[in-house]
C-alpha cells in the first residue's frame, strides 16, 4: 500500500512540477521584459537577449596610483571613478556580460621604471589602456572619468567619443549620454573628443568617455560623494550600455 501511494504521489508531483517548468523556460526565453519601476523610479532596460549574453565589457577607471587626476579640497579623481566602475561592474555581471577593468586598485598602468616622471610615466600609462581593448578583444570600451576646472561654474556629465575613431563610438556616446541625464541634472551633449585622446582613438570596437561630472563645482563634489548617487550614475552608464548592445544587435551591426 505504502508503493502504491509513493508512486500516486509521483505521477501527481510530475503533473504539478512539469507546467512550472515550462512557463519558467518560456520566461527565460523573453527578449525583453516589460518596463518597470527600479530603486530610482526610472524604468528599467530591457532584459538581454541571449546574443548579448558574454559579450565583453572593458571599463576603464581613469587615472591611478601617483596619477590623482582632478584633486580638490583632499578628494581625488581616481578614487571616485574606481567606486562608481566597481558599481558599473556588479550590474553588468548581473546582467550575463563578461566584464575586466582595466585597474581595481589604486594603481596606474605604466610600464615605466621606478623614479620616471609623471608626465612620462602618465603617457605610458595611457599607451597601454589604449591597446587593451584589442588585447582583450573587448566588444565595448568605456573609459571612467571626473572633470574639473578653475570655475566653480561648470557641471554636469557629458560623453566623448573620438571622430576618427571605431564609428559605433559615436553612436555609443550619444546613447550614453542620453542615459545620463535621466539620472543627472545635466543638460549637456555628447561631443567629439579631442584628436589626441588616443585611447579612443585606437579601439577597435565602440568606444567612450564618461566625464561623470565636475569636481570643481561644489554641488556635484558632493553629490559624487554619495553612495546614492554614484549607483544613480553606474545605473545610467549601465542603460546605456545595454541600450546600445540591443540596438546593434536589432540592427545587425
């Protein structure tokens, strides 16, 4: 009696189990799931298609080690864009994309000896991040940065893509920067960067500057410094880096 109602008990398990199974595979199988609301109040990307999933992400915090970047009243540029890349790096994990940082710790990248120059040693540094997008084979490169200037005046992100660079670049940019501002007060555009930012220039997938803001201005040097905020900024850069991915993709490029 105890074998019969075991194997009652299966066939009942079986009928339950196998229509749970299938709409989660029916689920999982959705390109893009309804927009709803995040902690922030905005509305999520769109879920990735599995053709995105282990595409390679390369984010690159800039500056490091002896090079501070933008350093006013003992808060340096590198520390923040290392904090807010950690942050970009978590999601995009979540998200199913493979993802390096090019630093993720306080440290340049130069190869240079002991004792060189900082003006040297910085030029090195920037040589060998611009060549780790084709090194790793990243398919998006997104370089992490915090503007400053003598004017208190200045704020706002705002997103650089080289002119004479991988065309998607452009396209990436404005993206980006569409993203942003949905989670910013800016009111800027995107824009060329100059002909000698390099580390654009030679990568051979889509590539970007984020200026995350400006340090200079002391509204945002102390928005940059909340936690709250700095996720706001990685979940921008995340829309639009998952925007930008779909639509390639839809479009075939």
């Amino acid at each position: 009696m105890r074998w019969c109602w075991w194997l009652r008990w299966r066939r009942l398990g079986r009928l339950l189990w196998t229509p749970l199974v299938v709409c989660a595979v029916a689920l999982a199988g959705l390109e893009a799931a309804s927009p709803r609301e995040n902690i922030f109040g905005l509305a999520d990307v769109p879920a990735l298609s599995q053709a995105l999933a282990g595409k390679l992400i390369l984010i690159d915090p800039g500056h490091g080690g002896p090079d501070p970047g933008i350093t006013i009243n003992g808060l340096h540029e590198k520390t923040l864009v290392l904090q807010i890349s950690f942050r970009l790096k978590g999601l995009l994990q979540k998200a199913g994309f493979r993802v390096l940082m090019t630093r993720e710790s306080d440290k340049d990248l130069s190869e240079a000896e002991a004792g060189t120059k900082l003006g040297k040693r910085k030029n090195n540094d920037l040589q060998v991040r611009a060549e780790m997008p084709k090194k790793v084979g990243a398919d998006i490169f997104l370089s992490v940065h915090i503007n400053g200037i003598g004017s208190s005046r200045w704020d706002g992100t705002q997103v650089f893509f080289h002119p004479d660079g991988n065309p998607g670049g452009r396209v990436f940019a404005k993206v980006l920067q569409e993203e942003l501002l949905k989670v910013s007060h800016s009111k800027r555009l995107d824009r060329p960067a100059e002909l000698n930012q390099l580390i654009l220039h030679y990568a051979p997938c889509p590539a970007a500057t984020a200026e995350l803001g400006f340090l200079s201005n002391p509204t945002e040097r102390r928005l940059l410094q909340d936690p709250v905020y700095q996720a706001k900024l990685a979940w921008g850069l995340y829309s639009g880096i998952v925007r930008f991915m779909l639509e390639s993709s839809q479009d075939g490029k």
